[in-house]
C-alpha cells in the first residue's frame, strides 16, 4: 500500500520546512525538499519509509528567480542542521515503540 503524504509550508520569511523521506530500517535519507512559505511537496510513502517535516531558520542559498512556488531540492552531501537526523531517529524510535506497545481495550 503506497500513501501521499502532502507538506505545504506556512513560515515566515526567515524560516523554512525541510521535508525528508528516511528508510526505517537503515536510517538512509532518499529524498530532501527544502520548501519557502506557500510551496508545497508531495511524497510516496511506502514499505519502510518514513516522512518528517522540520522547520528551521532559512538557510542562503543561491537560486534562480523563476522558480518561486515550487519546492527546492537540498544540495547533496550539505546538511546544515546536525538536529535533523536525531529528530527522525527519535521520530523511528516512537514508531517502533508504538508498533509493539499493545493496544489496551477500551471501556465504555
């Protein structure tokens, strides 16, 4: 089963949102979007993949005028935040805890 995930940034102009798309099991990153206010980003999510969306202060970049409103694909091999690999580990960690924690009845 494949699931869309969408993120539509909402910031102010000294932030942005980093959209990665992570394997679960091995931690990989394989895909990062960096998005302004008003761009968005659509992700498949399947098998082991997990979604996280960060926001942070803007980065300076260098980019054309031309493509305002849509997302901005991060240069590979920078990452400007070391807080962002622990946040989807920690992010795994939750997902793994709450797959095995059993799931109480409820009464009424």
């Amino acid at each position: 089963m494949t699931s869309v995930i969408k993120v539509a940034a909402h910031c102010s102009a000294e932030k942005e949102v980093v959209v990665k798309v992570f394997d679960a099991i091995s931690h990989e990153v394989k895909e990062e979007v960096v998005l302004q206010d008003g761009q968005t980003a659509e992700k498949h999510v399947y098998d082991n993949l997990i979604v996280t969306a960060t926001e942070r202060l803007r980065v300076e970049t260098n980019t054309d005028e031309g493509q305002e409103g849509e997302a901005q694909e991060a240069p590979e091999g920078e990452d400007s935040s070391e807080e962002e690999p622990s946040n989807a580990r920690t992010a795994m960690k939750q997902l793994h805890a709450a797959r095995e924690k059993p799931v109480e009845p409820q009464q009424k």
